[in-house]
C-alpha cells in the first residue's frame, strides 16, 4: 500500500482560518520592524505574505554572496540587490511589491537571464534528472516545492483533461500542490488569470458575512453577536474598525479577486468572485505539508457578503452535509474541496480541489488512504458543477531533491504505535 498524506477536513480548516484571528503573531522580516521608517518597509511589515517573502529573498540574497568567491561577481551581486530595492521602493501598490519580490527570488534561485531556458531544460526529465539539475536550496531558508508528478485516472481523452495533467506536470510550485497550483499559461489553451491581493480596507465589507457563512452558514449571524455586545454595553466586536483593525491582524488571511473578472459558472456573464485563503500551508512544527482552506466565493450584488446560493451552487458537494457516527448526515454545508483553485482553458472556467477523508465527488472512497492525494476537476455550467476529469498526485520533490512520498512513509514508520 502506497503512504498517504494525512489532510485536515474542510471544516477543521475553516474554523483555524477564522478563529486563527484572535492572538495572530506580528509579522516578521529581515529587518527590525520597530525600527523601520520607509512607507515601502511598513507596508510590508504590516503584511504577512510580503514578510515571508522579504525574509526569503534576504536569506537566497546572502546565501549566494556566501557562496560567490569571485570579488568582482561579489560586488555585481551587490549592485544588482541595490537596484531591485530601489525598484521595489518605486512602488505604489502591493501586487507591484509582491510581483518585485517573486521576480527577485527567481533571479537569486536560477541566476538572472536562466529562468526560462532552465526550466524548459528539465521538462520530460525524470525527477531524480530533473533534481538533479536544479541550483541546491540554501541551507537555512525552507525548501520549496520545485515540481509535481501527476497521472490523469479519470478523463483519459478528454481535452481540458489531457491538457490540465501536462500543465500540472510542467509546473514550478510556489507552494506546496496541496495549497496552490501555480498559473501557467505554457500550455496551449490555458489562459494565465491575473490574480489581484485584496487590502484589508477592501475586504472589511464581505469579511464578517463570509467567515460565518463558511463557519456556521450564517452570514448574518455576526450581527447578532455584534447587537448583543452593544445591548449589553460591552465592546463591540464586529463595528467598522474593530473588524478592520482585525484583518489587518490576521495573518492567516488572504483575500483576492481575478483581473478582468471571470466567468465561474460559465453562463456569459462576469462574477464577482473572490478567492477565499485562511490558515496556514507549508511545514508546521515540523511535521509533514498542511494546507490552508481555499475555496471561491461568489460575493452578492453588493459586495457586502456571499452570495449564499450561486456559491453553494458552484462549490458544494451534491451530497451536501458530512456524515456523522450515527451515520446521518449533519446540516453543515459541505465544500467539494477544501484546498480549491480555478483556471480558463480555451475560454472555459473550472473548478479543481483535492478531496479529502469524507470521500470523493460521489461520496465514496472514504477509507481510500489515497484520497488526500486525489484531485477533481469540475465545470460549472447551467447551474450545475459535475465532475470532468480526476488526477492523483504521485509525488513532488523540493528544492533539495527531496522526495514528499518518501518522507511521508518514514514518518509513518517511525511513528511510535498507539
């Protein structure tokens, strides 16, 4: 029996994103926050994402100085950090900033000028080849993802299908495939979907009514809390600035919308649709990848809250409610997904999430010790999603050349028995 990778359920992953909230830890950076005076180095002190990624390119940075023996490369390295910073200090949003970082950490991972030609140099090669062939991680940063094996199981044939495995297996992973799937418009067909990082500022009119939907499914259910607060003369917890003042706390949270808007549920028209990321991914505490919750959420006409049917519509499973011991099926809206993300082939939008141990599309396979491993791929069309194709993740490797399924059947043995 092949290892499987132990996933938390959608709902364990909704109530940590949310409650995730309350006492989150201050964001860190290469350089002392408290002391910092630049608009651009608050910015990112006030943003957990720019953080991590401000502490990465300071670490792969001083990592290849370490490693250039050259006085003369030494100095070029130094002269080419000046000029990004003064690129990154030029801007005047936060996706400039983040595309600034990214680019960065590509130049210092694969060298300035290499990153197409390397990349295109290891697709078709074996992982161990392509492993090999890839600039090692530097000892004290986090090994990342590199690439992904996937197999098609379901759909063989089928156009979206045959293209989606070729494009998930010519992927470099900013993250870990559970979280994420990087966009990645090589493939013919494919359209690269411009994601746009919502302020806290934008996200304050839709965050309480959406957290409770997916929390208890209820989005008007932090008003009665908030009413019953200002009855009883204590402080409020969900007035205008104490909600802002608590997205800007919450770590865990990202929020952002498609650049131009897209049409989800595939009937012609443009949806208000945001992706929904809270709590964390990566290793925690040492132990193997978890995965954030990620799912799309169509917002009202307004933009103060979901829009409770279409988004039930588009990402609940049929079945709907998880079954509990006495073998009923609870009331709880259920995701398809909880680890969801969407993508345009040849003018059409899906839907793909890995399942999780509550079973597949048709609810089953609940004991498949694979099914964490499994990922769906659905179409919304005539106000209905159904399931196109289905893939399984055999194995990715990190920066290292590390092996996730051989760490994952260590871990398993050596864990001590019950």
């Amino acid at each position: 029996m092949r290892p499987s990778f132990s996933m938390p359920t959608p709902m364990q992953l909704i109530a940590a994103g949310i409650l995730a909230a309350i006492g989150a830890p201050a964001n860190s950076a290469s350089f002392d926050c408290a002391r910092s005076t630049t608009r651009i180095e608050k910015f990112i002190c006030d943003d957990q994402a720019l953080s991590t990624l401000d502490e990465r390119v300071e670490k792969q940075y001083r990592m290849s100085i370490r490693n250039t023996d050259s006085r003369d490369a030494k100095a070029k390295m130094r002269r080419g950090q000046h000029a990004w910073l003064k690129r990154r200090d030029a801007c005047e949003e936060r996706a400039c900033i983040e595309t600034a970082y990214r680019g960065r950490a590509e130049e210092l991972t694969y060298g300035a000028g290499r990153q197409s030609s390397d990349r295109l140099s290891v697709v078709g090669k074996t992982h161990k080849q392509a492993a090999a062939a890839r600039l090692p991680a530097p000892q004290d940063a986090p090994a990342l993802p590199v690439f992904a094996s996937f197999k098609l199981t379901k759909g063989r044939g089928v156009t979206v299908c045959e293209a989606y495995v070729e494009r998930l297996n010519r992927t470099w992973y900013e993250t870990y495939p559970w979280c994420d799937r990087t966009e990645n418009d090589a493939v013919p067909g494919f359209r690269k979907l411009q994601r746009v990082p919502l302020t806290p500022a934008e996200m304050r009119p839709f965050w309480a009514p959406v957290s409770f939907f997916l929390l208890v499914q209820d989005p008007d259910r932090w008003k009665v809390i908030d009413e019953s607060h200002r009855k009883l003369n204590l402080p409020r917890p969900y007035g205008p600035e104490q909600q802002l003042n608590t997205i800007r706390g919450e770590s865990s949270l990202q929020v952002y919308r498609f650049e131009p808007p897209m049409d989800i549920d595939n009937d012609g028209k443009s949806d208000p649709v945001v992706m929904w990321r809270a709590g964390q991914c990566g290793y925690i505490d040492g132990a193997l990848p978890r995965s954030w919750l990620q799912v799309p959420i169509v917002l009202n006409a307004t933009g103060d809250g979901p829009d409770v049917e279409k988004t039930r519509t588009l990402v609940g499973h049929p079945v709907d409610g998880y079954r509990v011991p006495s073998g009923k099926l609870s009331e709880r809206f259920r995701l398809i997904s909880g680890r969801m993300a969407v993508f345009s082939f040849e003018g059409i939008h899906y839907i793909d999430g890995f399942f999780d141990e509550w079973g597949d599309f048709a609810n089953q396979r609940r004991s498949d010790p694979e099914i964490s491993n499994t990922l769906g791929v659905f179409v919304a069309q005539g106000g209905k999603t159904r399931q196109v194709c289905e893939l399984h993740l055999e194995d990715f490797i990190d920066c290292a050349g590390v092996s996730m399924r051989k760490q994952a059947a260590a871990a398993k043995r050596d864990k001590p028995p019950r």
